[in-house]
C-alpha cells in the first residue's frame, strides 16, 4: 500500500481538509514540534488503495537572511548588501523545527499532495516543503510522478474533493517570484535602513523610532500620506459667493434651487448678479425633464474592495480585517480571501451559494424572493486568474463568529447577495428655472425598483421631498432670494480606504502585502491613525518623505517600484529571467544607494530643524570611563546613553527603567554600572555600558549584562553571582538578583524564568563552593531572628537551593511578566520547587566532579 503525505499551510486547514476527504474517519496525533497535527485514514489514491497522512506547516518554513557576519550592523558596510552579501535560507521559526518535523513524516512516503495556498506565495512555501521532504521519501520507480499540486479557493466538500480529483503541479515561476522579492526586499531594506538608522540615530536623540526603515514598497505608501500633508499645508482658502433661490410652489413647502453658474469669486460680481434676479417676482419653469436612471449593483468583491471597505465603514484597520477574513477562510465560512478577480467563472455554483443564506433572519427574505423569481447574472469584472471573488461559502450566526468576525462576514454576503440583485433603478426629475435672467435647476429622484439596495441599504437613494408637478411656463412666487458667502476647504488627511486605492492604482504592493505595508509605517511611528481612520504624518515621516524628494525623488515616487512589480509578475508568468531581474534591480538600487549617502546632508538639513541632537537631548546618568563625565540617559525610543564630551553613542536594553546603581563602577573600564529593570514583577541586571556594547571577553556577545559577563572576580559578574542551571532553557543560568531584597529572587540571564525565595531574608550570598549532588552553588543565608523561618529559631543556614531539604519550602518558581510564549512546560511547571534532578549546571553528567564553581561556571559557555 503506497502512502501519501499531504501538506496544507495552517494546522486548521489540515484538519478540515483531513475530515472532509476521510469522511470524518481519521485518527489524529500531535507531531514532534508540538504545533502540527497529524491525521492519518486509509482511503483509495489514483486508483489504488493508499495510507493517507495529512499535516501542515505554519506558514513560510524557511526565511531568506543574510550569513553570519552581514548580521552585524557595525562590521559590515552597508552597500555590500546589495551584492557581496551571501545570503541563506534558515528556519522560519528555529523553535518549531519544522524541517525535522516534515522529514520524521515524510520519511517512507511515496508520494505527496501539497495543500498550501493557491497564490504565489502558497506556490513558495511548496518548494520548501519539497526541499525538505523530497531526500527522505522513497525514489520513485522510473519516470513515475509523486508531486501532486491541489488547487482549491474554499474549504466545502465540493471544493476540496474536486481539488483531490484533479490534482495538478506547482508552479516554479511563481515560487520564483517570491524568492525575488523577499531577496530584492531584504537587500535594498536592509542596506538604507541600517545606514540611515545609524547615520541619524547618532546625531540626534528625539527621533522616538527605534528604527529608521526604509522600504521599497514602505516608503511609497508614506509618500502618498505625506503628499496629502504637504496640500493641506500649502492650501490656502479663497472665498467665494453663492445664489440661493428659494420659491414657493405650495404655500406650506418651499423648494431650494441650485444656481446654474455654482459660484462666482468676486464680491462685487455676485452682488450684482443678486441685485438682477432681486428685481423678479417670479420664477418661471423654463423645461421639465424626466429621465430613468440605474445605479449599478456592484463587482464580485476582491480583497483591496473589502479592505477599503472593512476601513471606511466598518472603523477595522487593514492588518485586523485580514486576520479575521483568515480565520473565517480556515473555519470554512467564506472562499479565500486574497483575491484579484471581480468575476465569477462561468460554472460557479451562484444559486447554491445563495441557498445557503435562505434562513438566516436579516436576509431570508431577499434571498427567497431572488431564488424564486431568478438570479440575475453578476456583472462581469475583472478576471486575474487567481481565485474566485470573496464569497461566503456557508451560514453563519452572530453568536458562532461574534464581533468583527461577523461584522466582516455579514458584509461579504451582503456584497454577494448584492451581486446577484438586479440594478436599483429611479426617476429622475429636472426642473429648470429663470429667475431674470439667471438660470436655476432643482433635481428630484423616486425609486422605482430597490433591487440591490435593499440588501445595501447603505447604497440607497436618500430619500427626498417630492417636486410639485409643474410643466413650462409655469410661474411659482419666489420666496427669497440670498448671496451666501463661503470658503473653500483643504482636503483632509488620507484615509486608509483611501490610501488602499492609491497604492492598488501605482501597483505598490499585493493584495496580500498591502496591509502590512500600511501596518509597517504606522508601527514606525511614520503615522498615527486618527479618528475615521485617517493617517496623519508625524514630524519623522515628513521630514524622510521630504527628505528622499530632495535628494532622490524615485525613492519615494510610486513608479520604480511599479515598475519592479511588473517585472516580477514577468517571472511568476515565466516570461523574465529571474536572475537577470534581481541583477538588474539590483543594480539600479546600488547606484541610488550610494548616490543617497553621499548626498546626506541635504537630508540632514532638514532633520537639524525638527530635531535637537543628542548632546542636547536627555537628562544626566552616569559617568563616562573615558572622561569621567555625565553621560545622557535619551529615554526616546531607542533608549541610549551619550557622552557628548567623546561624542560616543551606547546602546542599552529596551523595553524597562533604567537608573545609576549605587554608583558603583566596572572594574575592566571604570564606567558607572546602571541597573536595568522590567518592573517590580520582572527580572533585573546591572550592566556596563562600555561592555554592553563592547564585549570585553570572547565568549561574551554585544548586549549582554553583568548576569552574563565571565569576568573571574568582579562581585557583580556571573561568576560570583551565578547559582545553577535554569529549570527551563538549555543554556541559561540562575544568577541571583543582589538589588532584590528583601524579596529575594534569582533570574535566568537567558529565558524569563523567576526563582522568588528567602522572603525577608537580611541577606543572601552566592557561596564558592557547589552542592554535591546537582553541582549547582550553594547559597548563605542570614534572617531576622523575629521572621526567621529556620527550624529551632537558626537565624542562618548555608545549603542548595534545589536539594536542601531545610530550604525546600522557601523557594517558588514563577516567571518574569514577558515571558516568551515559546517556552511552555520544561521541568520548572510540573515540579513547581525546590528539588528535583534535571536541574545540574551544564544540563548533562560530567565524568569528573568540576574542581571548583570557576570551572564549572566556565563549561557553561565552552
């Protein structure tokens, strides 16, 4: 019996997939990375009878980054990103091991079925999952095929099982593309974002961003908002004159009519224009016509048109609104919903679509009365050759999907609906007036035929007062006759609809990136989203925008990266050579590159006027080893220190307070340590700022603290201050919190993991000598003798955290409040205290006792 892997993008998307072809008749079992399901049934593969196994990724298994050394911002210049770089596919999340994963399962298959995503990046993540399946399945015999590619664009039976009869390939090109893109983004993002971040982070300390990106789609999408800034800055309002006649057809109502010639810019003109028309007593109806219109139902919709919409009407940002049309996609709901089409194949089933909306109150009724009376055709859009529109594909209740998730979902089957309804018609009635010599119009608008409407309410002809039948020559008195005055108004800030449409029309971007785009300027603080969902520009966005312009304006114009945007949709559609595009952008990038840095100052100019520089900025700390100076603490994103008598510049930890600790100084550089804190809750450190950034040892990394520094002798280092073995991670040390008392606790220097003990202890010290049996250090303990909790009233004690039995009841494991959600279980949540083996320095036996607490502190970082 031959056995087939198949392979979706998601966990849920397994399972659904899995239930719908074994007819619900399938064991499952967790996979070796605790995050993948698989689900195995028997059933019949191309005639045969086969094994099944069904599983998944969670999403892209590899990611594209440069090698070893090109990760360091300081030993790397950054125009050798653009070429001599190497880069390198690594794990997309190490801690899911997702390769090992695909190949324990692929191991003995015979053939595999790919059930990621149909779009160019679903085509991607196949060729990975190939890439690691591919070595370990069995050879197949001759010239037999064993990668099949299903194509599917909703979750129903009908939808998967005809997928499973009519399996085709995946497509090189299009995975092709991607690899393009993710090199051409990484290369280019990566070289201006580290040379600007670094040129202007050292210059000036209130950027409050702690990363000065740069995009080739990013930066685009800024343009547009900053350009809507600079018109509404640069407006100025003119004011101008209107004629408002009002005449009275029946005695109660009177009728507003709307001059002909709209308005008029000069004062004295519009006077006498009043002073003409205030000489009729009477308005005569000069023609009267009457016209049917349509208002066209709307497209099938696409992902950019429910973006706009779920923005504007609906207040859910563009990242939001996109998640949640995921999880209504994975849970079986509506088709998938990254699409460019707006027409539905010629044999989508409508009317089954339809039926499945029959019984759900707010809109049975429409829907039954379509069914009985006939759908009509949607109209026909745009066909890009991906998936169907966005289309519900089952019912739903508010109280299954609740808030947004059916906010959302009753939208797109409004739409849908909407799609099928016929055209909403109404009569429209003109009526043309002269009062003197001066024309004026009235308009009045009757429905006929709701049609779609009545499913949109929201599209509906506004409701208006009825015009009084007239007919030409008809005189009506005029009741009063008025010059209004009136300003021209700048236009407002870019809303996010708004934006959507500019960057879908310059080609900035995909359906599915655009929302992270519009996400990534605003968690630069480039924008902020202000009420009706507008995008405002801060200081920093405005000053970068105007900057690229003075220097280079394509950096910020939308029409290189159209132009990129073509030529990878060349590749996807196999008519470009992958390798000349990504050269030849390349190339280009790499002459504006330097083109950029050495015309820097004119951007600099413009950030001196905005910003203050560092030497100005912050407020004094600690004192420098150089100079022995205040240095400034800059608290605005990224926090630093700065001396500005040597002009240097150190990098501290993010994300906590930082304060002077006791003015005690490093030994190595003579600098004042400072103590850095995630809150009374959290763990803290005392570091030095020369060492953070400098490592003064080979076995330490830039960023790391004293907890971490092997510094044989300095009383604040993890030689003396390390105590065992984290309970969690591999790699971590306890080390005792010396700043802690007198509720004492000991923290990773690498996870999250917290050790409260010894609460109201006078004092705790690390002691040099280990324990016997874990090796961990043993710890000195002295108590108030009114709270001691020492048996027969001791007041001090010397023994092993883990393994002293009089200690046992005074330790409790907890974890600092940001703990990675990645660490889950490990040994400190089932033992919770104390004891327990599993907890030796190093985490594995050594055949010799180490001679004393130095060296086995030492083959921790060996």
């Amino acid at each position: 019996m031959r056995t087939v892997l198949m392979v979706a993008e998601k966990p849920s998307l397994a399972q659904s997939i899995a239930k719908i072809l074994s007819r619900g008749n399938m064991s499952s079992r967790k996979g070796l990375n605790g995050a993948c399901s698989v689900h195995e049934y028997t059933g019949s593969f191309l005639g045969q009878s086969a094994h099944f196994k069904m599983t998944s990724v969670c999403g892209h298994v590899m990611t594209l980054d440069f090698i070893g050394k090109y990760n360091s911002w300081d030993k790397v210049d950054p125009a050798e990103l653009f070429s001599k770089a190497p880069t390198e596919k690594k794990e997309a999340n190490p801690k899911l091991t997702m390769v090992k994963f695909l190949q324990v399962e692929g191991r003995g298959c015979d053939c595999i079925v790919l059930w990621l995503d149909c779009d160019k990046e679903g085509e991607n993540i196949c060729f990975e999952v190939l890439d690691a399946v591919l070595p370990v399945m069995n050879k197949p015999r001759g010239t037999e095929r064993t990668i099949y590619r299903a194509k599917f664009s909703s979750i129903t039976d009908t939808d998967i099982c005809n997928a499973m009869n009519h399996l085709g390939e995946p497509n090189r090109n299009e995975a092709l593309s991607v690899d393009a893109r993710q090199e051409l983004d990484l290369r280019i993002g990566c070289a201006f974002t580290r040379f600007q971040t670094k040129y202007f982070q050292g210059k000036y300390g209130n950027l409050d961003s702690s990363l000065i990106s740069f995009g080739p789609c990013q930066t685009p999408t800024l343009g547009f908002c900053v350009e809507r800034h600079d018109k509404i800055q640069s407006f100025k309002p003119e004011t101008y004159w209107v004629l408002q006649a009002k005449v009275n057809p029946e005695k109660e109502n009177s009728l507003t009519l709307d001059w002909d010639r709209v308005r008029v810019f000069d004062r004295e003109v519009a006077q006498m224009f009043l002073n003409i028309t205030k000489m009729a007593k009477e308005a005569k109806v000069e023609s009267v016509s009457k016209k049917e219109k349509v208002k066209q139902r709307p497209l099938a919709l696409n992902t950019v048109e429910m973006l706009r919409v779920a923005s504007a009407a609906l207040g859910m940002g563009p990242q939001h609104t996109m998640q949640i049309a995921e999880r209504l996609y994975t849970q079986g709901y509506i088709s998938y919903p990254r699409t460019e089409t707006t027409h539905y194949p010629e044999n989508f089933d409508l009317k089954g679509c339809l039926r499945q909306q029959a019984n759900n109150p707010y809109w049975a009724e429409t829907v039954k009365a379509l069914l009985s009376e006939g759908i009509n055709r949607p109209r026909k859009g745009h066909d890009a050759g991906d998936h169907p529109p966005i289309t519900p594909m089952r019912a739903a209740t508010e109280a299954e999907l609740g808030g947004d998730g059916w906010r959302l979902y009753e939208y797109i089957t409004r739409h849908f609906i909407a799609t099928v309804s016929a055209d909403c018609k109404y009569l429209q009635t003109t009526i043309s007036f002269s009062i003197g010599p001066e024309r004026f119009t009235c308009v009045g608008k009757v429905v006929t035929s709701p049609g779609f409407t009545e499913i949109m309410p929201w599209h509906s002809i506004p409701l208006e007062e009825s015009l009084p039948h007239c007919e030409k020559g008809d005189l009506f008195p005029i009741g009063e006759i008025k010059l209004l005055e009136k300003q021209t108004s700048p236009p407002d800030y870019l809303t996010e609809a708004e934006l959507i449409t500019l960057m879908e029309k310059h080609g900035i971007g995909t359906d599915a990136s655009i929302p992270v785009h519009i996400n990534n300027i605003c968690q630069r603080n480039y924008v902020t989203v202000e009420s009706g969902r507008r995008l405002k520009p801060t200081n920093l966005g405005i000053v970068l925008v105007h900057g690229y312009y003075k220097i280079d304006a394509e950096l910020v114009l939308p029409t290189i990266r159209s132009a990129v945007e073509k030529q990878l949709n060349l590749i996807a559609l196999g008519k470009a050579n992958y390798h000349q595009v990504l050269e030849h952008t390349l190339d280009i990038f790499k002459r504006k590159f330097h083109y950029f840095v050495d015309s820097i100052a004119g951007m600099d100019e413009l950030m001196e006027v905005s910003f203050s520089p560092l030497a100005a900025t912050g407020k004094p700390l600690s004192r420098c080893g150089k100079c022995h100076r205040f240095m400034k603490y800059i608290q605005a994103k990224p926090s630093r220190l700065h001396c500005s008598h040597c002009d240097d510049t150190y990098s501290l930890p993010q994300n906590g307070t930082i304060k002077l600790y006791k003015e005690l100084r490093c030994p190595l550089d003579d600098f004042e340590l400072v103590l850095w804190s995630s809150g009374s809750r959290g763990k803290s450190y005392p570091l030095c700022p020369y060492c953070y950034n400098h490592p003064p040892f080979r076995d330490m990394k830039k960023g790391m603290g004293c907890n971490e520094c092997t510094h044989p002798t300095c009383q604040h280092s993890l030689s003396m201050l390390g105590i065992g073995q984290c309970v969690e991670c591999e790699n971590g040390v306890l080390v005792l919190d010396s700043t802690s008392g007198p509720k004492w606790k000991m923290a990773c220097n690498k996870c999250n993991v917290i050790v409260h003990f010894f609460e109201n202890a006078h004092k705790v010290r690390v002691s040099p000598e280990t324990c016997d049996l874990c090796e961990a250090a043993l710890v000195d303990v002295d108590f108030n003798k009114a709270k001691s909790p020492l048996p027969g009233d001791e007041t001090q004690h010397s023994g092993c955290v883990f393994c002293d039995p009089v200690f046992q009841d005074l330790v409790e494991l907890k974890h600092a409040a940001m703990r990675h959600p990645m660490h889950r279980g490990g040994q400190g949540k089932r033992q919770g205290r104390g004891r327990g083996k599993g907890r030796r320095p190093g985490g594995r036996l050594n055949p010799k006792k180490p001679k004393d607490k130095m060296a086995a502190l030492a083959a921790y970082f060996v």
